[in-house]
DNA sequence: CTGAAAGCGCTTACAG
DNA sequence: CTGAAAGCGCTTACAG
C-alpha cells in the first residue's frame, strides 16, 4: 500500500504539504503542487480514509433509518438516496428499525463510534430524543421529527384531495375512506385531505382506521362491503390497501370499476400489475429519497439549505379501478 | 470521549494490557483483569473501531452487492443479511450494481480502502476477475460466481420441476414456459427443470423467452396466447412475468384458471394480491440471505465451513392459478 | 504476566 | 509557503 509518505519522498516535500495539496487546505506553491500531483499519478497514490476519520472524526458514511426494506415503500428511497450518495463520494449503511426505538438508538450509538457523517431517518417516533441529541445532521424523510430537523415528504394532504375528487368527479356517491394508523404524520395528513374535499360536496362517507397491510385491508373491506352494500368507491390511503380492497371486492364479485371504484396512495409498482390496473395518487418516492440525501449532505458539509421543509408533488396516475370518462 | 488511556490510568495498568483484556488475546492476570473490567464498567468505555482498524486493517463492514434493491427480489434478502448481520456485531452497505462490472469494481475498490471486511454479491457476471482477484471473504447469492466462493442458491432446478408438474397434475396438456434471461444462472437451472420433467411426459409445449419485466412479459404472452389458443398452462420463471401472463389472460378475456392454468416463480408479496391469488413456487429468500451473511462471517473470521455450496429448497405454493382438485 | 515504544496513515497547529 | 512534530485511539511485537 502506498502512503501519503511515499508520496512526499517521491515529490521531494513533506507529508504536511501533500495533506495540504490534497485537502486543498492551506497554501501550497505552484511548484510543490505540480511534484506532488505527479507522484500522486505516478504512485497511484490514494488516500486511506480511516486513516483520516481516525483525525478529523467524520467519514463518507450515510445512514439510513427506515422501519423495513421489506416494504414496498422503501426499496425506491433507498435506492435513490444510494445514487445519490454515490454521486456526492458517500456510502450508505442499510438500518432497518422496526420502528423500534431501541433499535434506533443503537444505530445511532454505534454508527457515531464509526464518525458516521449523517442520518436520513422514516421514524414514527414522533418525539425522538435520540435524534434530537444525535448532535449529528439529520435529515427526515416522511414523516417530521421535530423542527429543528429538515423534513421532506409528499404533499400528503393535497394528494388525498386529488384522490378523493377523482371518484367525485367520476360519480361516486358513497366513499368509503381507508384511513392509515393514526400514529402516522403522512396518513394524518391524508386524512385531513379527504375530510376537507368530502365536506365541501354533497356525498355520504365513512371512515376506517387499516393498517397498510393486503390481508388485514382486505377483511376490514369485506366486512364494510357487507354491511354497506350502497357503497360505490373506495380510496386507500395505500397502494397496500387498495389492492386488498380490490381483491375483497373480486371475492364479493362486485365489479370494478362498474360497480365500485377504487383509488389508492403510494404509486408503487404493485398497482399496474392488479386487473384492473390500480388508479392511485403516486408519490415521487425516488425524488423525496434524492431530495433528503442533498440536504443532508448540505448539512453535513456546513452549506445553507434553502428551507426546512421540503414538499414534493404528487400526481393523480388513472388506471383500470375507476372508469375513464368524467361524468 | 473516554479512551483507552483513560481505563489504564483508572485501572492502574499499561494500555497494552487493557487492550489484551479487550480482545482477549495475550495473557492478563486475574487482578489485572478485574482491575480493567472495574475501570471499563465505570467509565463507560467503549472501544474505537476506527483506531483499531487502522491498525488491524479489518473493520466489521460487509458489503451487500446486488443489481437493484428496487427488484422485488432484493429488500427480503437485504433484510435477512442486515437482521443476521447485527446478531454477530457487523454492519451492511448497500450497493446498487445495476449489474455492471464497473459499478461492482468501483464499490470493491472503495470499500476495500475503508477495510471492509467482506461481500455478499449477487451478480450474473459469471466470469468476474474483480472477485476472485478481491482478495477478500465473498459469497455469492443465487448465482455461481466461481468455484473457490462459496454460493447459496435456490434449488432451481427441483423448484422448476415441482412446478411444472403442479400444471400436469392439474390437467394442462400444452404448456407455455416463460423462460428468464438465459445469461442468468438461476433461469437456466429452471430451464432444465422444466425440460426434464415435460419430456418424461406426453405434452406439449413452447419454450420462450422473456425479460423478469412485468409489461414485456404481458406483451409477449398476449402473442403467444393469440398464435396459440390451445395452452392451457403457463409457468413462468419468475412471478412478476406470471404477473404480466395472468394480465395478458384477462385482457383476452380467458379464463384462469378455468382455461388457462399459471404458476409463477419466486414467492414475493405481490403473488397473493394478484385476483386470483397466483400460484408460485416459492424461494426462502430470507434463509438464503441468513445463511449468505452466516458462510461469510465464518470467512471473515477464519472458521471453517460446511461446504462451498448451499441449496435452499422451495416450495410450491397453490393458490388461485391453478385448479384445486388434481386430475 | 506486563509495560514502553513503535506503528497504523493521516491532519493540523505552530514555528520558521 | 513549508516542514517537524504531535496527535487521532488503538494494536502488537519485544524485552523484561
């Protein structure tokens, strides 16, 4: 291995002033600059960064915090903040969480002991003291930690309006809505959305809690379908639960989009591959995730960010479950 | 930041010592020991692995290397490596190859200067000079890289048979087999599978290629199922292309399974929300994950293992594709 | 069984 | 503009 020794003796100056010429930190003359830049090609010198971590106490490592790659949400933020990253000169280390807590904590303990440059975080924690204190540049994605902490995430609330006018505008009468868990900041918001656009126009709804889960949504739609004969759309705050609202339907042999139409939240790649295609409010999950790995590395690179809270659009993507012509 | 100076001077002794009572390696008397302990407890030491792995030139990194954590294949796999990972104290980082050797070259490249411990590298670079040239503890997921690494695989070829005959048992007599990439191993294992159970038997059958891609896949199958309106079974090799076949049927108007039968390969999420729920041959994809991220750490710690080659078995799994009753 | 000392490969005041 | 030297926090022969 060759060290930023070799490359001293090789350009005839010391280690002090390759460090300088290769942080481009202090002055290093012109002549010195070229001898060193020459050893440098000549050695195929590179520049061992633990060995710098070890000095200045940061690395080129990202976290990432996110409850479970499993779901179908967060493969596409990860791969996007992992593009990202990579672009920039940063690694991404995966940290599934379970939401738990204590798991996030560990992360946060033992990644520190690493110089870790920065989290992107999904959390629930509402109230995470473990962020809060990380003294570390933090960026959440989703769902707001707390305002000292930049947030991106969807225009939830827009989007749900968009959602629930999409079956309005196609003639439905009696919606039934599939709210997400209450604990949740997005779904809250989604809720919101709904409730304002629903109250302004003169249609019967109903409200249900569902975990975005497929069997869980599909039961709970059964059994509202059952009780509720009269009901003609449904809007899933996720693609997760729209689709179990579509097989409950099937199983029910309602028809779709005759009969009852359906429109779910998330955009995922699921929804094109149901019959009939999935009508749903699509996020941009890859540009939230390329969104928070710049502002977080912004962050950690002591530039200005231009604001705290960054919304990104959504789009109405119209599919098979709702029916084509505007009535 | 407490350091290792800080737990000598508490305990009386010489960093040398406490640094062979963390590491248990060298001896260290009994009261040296208790001494140490005492001081560790109290001032919440915690060693720094940066320090250390400049100096043992190891770090408790692995890297997982695959083409897009996007393909539903991935995140259950990450998630098994990152869940077994944390059990034995290591930490993963997240590689998008996109299947290009430049990408897997440069992340090997990049990691190995931060002393990365080893990789997990799903890869169809079937010759790939830049792993076995690594230098490093490397497994290999799904797909054979060479015969000095050690693999964990699927038992394609058994998986492929126990599908094809899940639609003989069930009555199809003309078989469309959607046959993956043939650069890829896992694919052709299932080709053989499929070729050497339909020609034991009195059926027919087309063969014919097709992309892990859920649109290309439903085009070529409309094809097919146009030019060649007597199949009445379809086993794909992956299931978002059973996915693509169970579309095209419905855009036909054919009725499955009444008239057309499907199996799928691979187990994901989205077999049970397709109507009807697809039947599949499943992969363990969590346990091949486990016992990747178990062979490896065994590498990277010297132990011995098992064997230089892991066959996970599947399982089929029926569901609404194919008929119930068997012929 | 233990400690002094060198070393891992860099960065960073500081003096010149 | 530059170099000698100390230091980041550990590990590891080596001598005792």
């Amino acid at each position: 291995m060759t060290t930023i020794r070799d490359v001293a003796k090789k350009a005839g100056v010391s280690v002090a002033t390759v460090s300088r010429f290769l942080n481009s930190t202090g002055y290093v003359s012109q002549e010195a600059a070229e001898a060193v830049s020459a050893a440098v090609a000549e050695l195929k010198y590179e520049l061992n960064p633990v060995a710098r971590s070890l000095n200045t106490k940061k690395s080129n490592l990202i976290g990432l915090i996110l409850p479970d790659i499993t779901n179908p949400f967060f493969p596409e933020l990860a791969r996007a903040v992992e593009d990202i990253a990579l672009t920039y000169g940063y690694t991404v280390i995966l940290c599934n969480s379970d939401e738990k807590p204590e798991k996030e904590k560990n992360y946060i303990e033992t990644l520190k002991k690493k110089y870790i440059a920065g989290f992107i975080v999904t959390s629930n924690q509402s109230d995470a003291p473990h962020y809060a204190n990380a003294n570390l540049p933090i960026v959440a994605l989703d769902r707001i930690i707390n305002e000292k902490i930049p947030t991106i995430s969807s225009n939830n609330k827009e989007g749900a309006s968009l959602g629930t006018k999409a079956l309005l505008d196609r003639g439905c009468k009696n919606i039934l809505f599939l709210r997400g868990p209450e604990d949740l900041n997005p779904a809250n918001d989604r809720y919101e959305g709904f409730m304002e656009t629903i109250q302004q126009v003169d249609a019967n709804y109903h409200v249900v809690s569902c975990p975005f889960h497929f069997a869980d949504s599909q039961k709970i739609v059964e059994q509202m379908l059952r009780d509720h004969p009269e009901i003609d759309g449904i809007f899933a705050s996720s693609d997760v639960s729209a689709a179990g609202a579509l097989k409950a339907a099937a199983l029910l042999g309602i028809a779709v989009p005759e009969k009852l139409q359906i429109v779910g939240f998330d955009g995922v790649a699921l929804g094109e591959m149901l019959t009939p295609g999935l009508t749903t409010v699509a996020q941009d999950v890859y540009k939230m995730g390329a969104i928070a790995t710049r502002v977080l590395i912004k962050r950690i690179e002591n530039q200005e960010i231009d604001h705290q809270f960054y919304e990104v659009p959504v789009k109405l993507v119209l599919r098979g479950t709702t029916r084509s012509g505007i009535e």
